[in-house]
C-alpha cells in the first residue's frame, strides 16, 4: 500500500493477524496508568513510523526556531522597548520593559512546532511554548502498543516526551536556580482539581517522572501543586511553607506574582513561564523570522531552513505584500484567493479562531476577514496541505487521512514527536485533539537493525 502512516514498513505489520487489532485503544483498560484511564481524545493502536531523513528534520527544527525567536528583540527591534510594546503589548511600555528584563535572563522554555508534511516536507504552522503546552501525555501508551505490535520493540524506537522534559527542567534549574544542594523541588500551577483521587493520582504520576531523573543526579525532591499565590520570598527564597522551591512551572496560566517575579530575577528559582513569553507565543513572529531570513540575518544555515520551513506569513492589515513575487493588497489577496490561505489568531489555541480559505464559504471568509481587520491580532498564512496518508479510521478500515505532527524542543534536547490525524472523508480543516483527531506515537526505524 501506498504511502501509509508506517512509511515503507506496512508489509512488516500488517497481515492477517493485525487485522483483529482495534484502530483504538481501550483507555479504559486496566494496563492503562490510573491517571489516563478515560483519556479524552481517542488514541490510534498503530504507530506512525518515520525514516532518519524526516526525524533529523524535526529534530533540527524543534531545537532552533525557539533561539531564532528569542533572537527576534534584538535583530528586528534594535532592543528598542517602545518598539516591542507597540507590536506585542498594545503600546504598554511598562510590561514590555518587564518582558525583555525576563527576556534578558535567557531562561529556555519547552516548545511544541505544530507542522504539516506537504509534497515539499515539513512545514511549520504554528510555535507554542511555555509550561502549558500539551501532546505529551500519549506517551503514556507506548507499552501499550508496543505489546500489540512486538515489531516495535525489536525494530524501532520512540522517544519519551516525557522523560526528556523532565531532564530539561532539572538540568535548567541547576543552570538557574542558586544554592542547590542535594534537594529540587518543583512547583506547578494548575487548574483547580476538585477530584482528590485525580489530584493525588496527577501527583504521583509526575513525580514518578521527576525522580527517574532526579535519582541519575544524585538528587532528592518532590513536585508540588497548588496556586502561584500559596509561594512566599523569604530570606531571597521561595518557599511553599517551610519547604525550599527551585523551580516553578505556570500551567494553569495565573498571573505572575511580584514574589516569584523577584525571585526568578535574584536567580532563586528556574521560571520557563517569565514575562518574556508573551513575546515569544505570538503567530505573527512567523513572518518576522521570514523577513530576517530574506535580510540573511541568521546563519545561512538558519535562513534556508527558515525559508524551507515556514510558509508565507503576514499580520492581517490593510497594507501593500509580496506574494510570490507579486505585489497585494493583502486584504484583496485574501478576498481573491481565499483557497491559498488561513486565517488565525496570533495567541489562539486548540484550533479555536482558525479559518481554513478551502473550507469556509465566501460569507465565513469574509467574516473572518472583518473579524481579523477589527481585532487586529490575527495573520495570514499561506495554505500548507498535508498530503494523505493511509491509516486505519474508526472503524478500523484503512483510509486516508490527514496529519499534523506536534515535534518538541527542550532547549538542546530534542523532545520526540506525536501526530494528530483525521480522516479525510470527515476532514472540516482543522485537526486537533480538542475537535476530534486521533493521537498516534511515532516511531523511527532503530539503523542498528534495519
């Protein structure tokens, strides 16, 4: 079969007795990790296998596009605050001088590229970074499927999202936070959790994570939950009671505190969610990074992927463009060939305020038109289609669907990748999680036995 989700490997998976396999797996099942039973979106029994060409790109890519943005202050503002508050801060000058004091203190966040697969490679649709970023959880199904296809363990390998995240956070703490002796302890944010049997199992699960690695350290600590108000700076510290915190992680997206603000700035404390994000979670730094590119700002190296990689990206404005080598009103663009592109908010998440040209009727596009015209915080994106790949549908037929692939990148560690597919008999443009997609682990083929 052509052009499958397990690449040129089909042959070695599938046969008669994969055929009795579900296209999904029970979450329900007891070998499922208490925290993810009844896990909300449906998860694919079969593995998405990639070749060394593909995952040497995604590597590449997840470990480089986070520094390139973080090179954006200086090289396209001059390090100019006025500068920086009228583009990302509605002209508040005081935020963004807080912004590039964090943004100063070169502290790494995780990052997630969310990338399509087109007829000319990968192709990055959006950044997202800081601590609330999702995607790692499938993770958790590796056994799993690996039990369903033995193929797997033998043959090929995956990367743990999880574990690797968890060796960011420590080995950036010990970068950051001052004063650490043979003790970590991490804080995380999160949304209220009024089940305390999903709390304790959230709890355990993590720390599970956290000591795998701590314990490769020599080091002891606990991961603690809460709100970013219950944290107090004492003596230059921040502390959860009597208990010393060195890294806190903002997943449920509270305000900032002034007591964690000084800390992280009087390096007490590893903070990956500063102030500085804000900058760098914009869309529209898409089209910044293509035009330092086209200036030959970077590297060469840099600048080519940048331009390989990144579609045609424009801040939605009445103004005069470049599209393929032809001058626009950008507004008449969108209204002539709305097939060619997208429309989405520059801080959206889980597909919400995302208008797909090919899909919206005329009325649809000219709304999200206005909408992006009086908002003024949307952009423009060239239309980057994946091409289809086949893979077993809910109702465990083989049909072609349509992918996008989350890749990670944890500062200089490459964090794996999951895809997010959807059928293409039921395609409506946007796939994600929260709208229906199905989630499947990728693995590479292992150049040590194949």
């Amino acid at each position: 079969m052509e052009n499958t989700i397990l690449s040129e490997k089909y042959s070695d998976f599938v046969n008669t007795k994969s055929e009795k396999i579900a296209a999904l797996i029970d979450t329900n099942a007891p070998d499922v990790p208490k925290l993810f039973r009844g896990y909300l979106y449906p998860v694919s029994s079969w593995p998405v296998i990639i070749n060394k060409e593909q995952s040497t790109t995604l590597n590449k890519l997840s470990k480089r596009i986070l520094k390139l943005i973080m090179q954006i202050p200086s090289l396209y503002f001059n390090n100019d605050e006025q500068k920086i508050a009228a583009h990302y801060f509605e002209g508040d000058t005081m935020l963004a001088q807080l912004a590039m004091m964090s943004h100063n203190k070169n502290n790494l966040s995780s990052s997630r590229l969310d990338l399509t697969y087109t007829k000319d490679g990968f192709k990055i649709l959006e950044v997202n970074i800081g601590s609330k970023i999702g995607g790692w959880q499938v993770q958790s199904f590796i056994e799993i499927i690996n039990d369903k296809h033995p193929l797997l363990k033998e043959n090929y390998k995956t990367i743990n999202t999880q574990i690797k995240y968890y060796e960011f956070i420590v080995e950036n703490t010990l970068k950051q936070a001052r004063d650490i002796d043979k003790e970590l302890n991490i804080f995380i944010s999160m949304e209220e959790i009024d089940d305390e049997i999903q709390k304790e199992n959230i709890i355990n699960f993590l720390n599970k994570q956290l000591t795998i690695t701590l314990q490769r350290k020599g080091l002891q600590g606990k991961i603690y939950v809460g709100n970013l108000t219950e944290l107090n700076l004492v003596n230059n510290s921040l502390y959860l009671g009597d208990k010393r915190i060195h890294t806190v992680l903002n997943k449920s997206g509270e305000e900032t505190t002034p007591d964690i603000f000084r800390a992280f700035l009087m390096n007490a404390i590893y903070f990956p969610d500063h102030l500085g994000i804000i900058m760098y979670k914009d869309k529209g730094n898409l089209e910044l990074l293509r035009e330092l590119a086209e200036n030959k700002k970077f590297s060469s190296e840099d600048n080519e992927m940048i331009l390989k990689a990144i579609p045609w990206t424009k801040k939605i404005k009445e103004k005069e463009v470049v599209f393929n080598s032809e001058t626009h009103n950008l507004v008449t663009l969108l209204r002539n060939h709305k097939d060619n592109f997208v429309i989405k908010a520059a801080y959206g998440y889980q597909g919400k305020d995302v208008f797909i040209g090919k899909f919206c009727t005329d009325k649809q596009w000219e709304e999200a038109i206005q909408l992006s015209l009086r908002e003024e915080k949307f952009i423009a994106q060239e239309f980057s289609d994946s091409i289809n790949f086949m893979a077993p549908d809910v109702d465990n037929v083989w049909a072609e669907h349509k992918l996008i692939w989350g890749s990670f990148g944890f500062g200089e560690l490459y964090g794996g990748v999951w895809v997010r597919m959807s059928a293409l008999k039921t395609d409506v443009g946007v796939i994600n999680s929260a709208t229906g997609a199905v989630e499947a682990i990728v693995y590479e083929t292992n150049s040590e036995n194949n």
